[in-house]
C-alpha cells in the first residue's frame, strides 16, 4: 500500500508537470503567435499552424486523460493515506503487544483484519478506475520503492536483538 500511495504522489506530480507546461506553451504560442505573424510576414503558413495546433490542443485539453486524473488523484490519494494509516496503526499495535508479552492477536484475526484492508484498498481502486488507469512508469515505481524503503527505516520500531 505504502509503494501505490508514493506511486499515485509521484503521478499526480508528474501530470500536474505537465499540465503546467501544456498552459505555459498554449499562453506564449497563442499570444505569441500574433504579435510575431506582425512581424515575419513571410512565415504566415507556419504561424498558422502553430495558432491552429494551439487552438486544438485547448479544445482537446479538458478530454486528455492526465487531466482527468490530476482532479481525481488527491482525493483517491488522501483516502489511500487515511488507510494505510489505520493498517499501520494495527501493525503497530500488534507489534507492540507481541513485546510487551499482552494477548497477541490470533493468526485469524490478523487475516481478517488483513482482508478487510485489501477489500478497503481494491475498493478504493475501483473508485481510481473511473478516471482510467494509470501507465505505468518504471521510473516512478522505481522512486516509489525507494521512498517505501526510506519510510519505514525512518518510522519502523527498531527490532529487538534476538540475544536480549
């Protein structure tokens, strides 16, 4: 759960990235385009094309589909957060009670729990594949995983030594 959380983070980045490049090109082609047609009148077919490819491009935008996902992104992540929080804090709670020597969950109840997560997480992607689904990105996995592993050195309890 905590490698598709970083995963949809580093996305949502990535397209929001790119939107803003989509907006900065659109801005400075299409007033740009004008104010330089005045001036080279002799490449008039080219400045054509470019007004023309950005006037397409700002009908199309709304349709692309990283645009869709950049408005369903926060809230699916928001949501995964919240429940990889509640995993966590049954992890925590079990492992504390397994060194503190208290009544240790049941291996049933630890799966129920387990299960119940899962359906929360499967329902939770449903919810994501109405915006579509996301590529995949070997690059961003690839942070995600790294992030993953830095998280939980940071906020894992530190393991009793098996001599104590």
């Amino acid at each position: 759960m905590r490698v598709a959380h970083e995963y949809l983070d580093l996305y949502y980045e990535q397209s929001c990235r790119l939107d803003q490049w989509i907006s900065i090109v659109l801005a400075v082609a299409s007033s740009g385009s004008v104010a330089i047609w005045a001036i080279w009148n002799e490449y008039r077919l080219i400045w054509a094309i470019i007004i023309g490819a950005t006037q397409v491009l700002t009908v199309i935008r709304p349709y692309l589909p990283f645009k869709v996902r950049t408005e369903q992104l926060p809230g699916f992540s928001r949501d995964m957060a919240l429940l990889f929080v509640r995993c966590e804090r049954e992890l925590f709670k079990m492992d504390k009670d397994k060194n503190h020597e208290k009544e240790v969950m049941s291996d049933e109840k630890i799966n129920n729990l387990l299960y119940k997560f899962k359906e929360e997480y499967v329902l939770l992607e449903t919810d994501l594949c109405k915006c579509k689904t996301l590529p995949h990105s070997k690059r961003l996995m690839k942070i995600a995983e790294e992030r993953k592993n830095k998280y939980f050195e940071i906020h894992l309890p530190p393991k009793e030594s098996e001599e104590e």
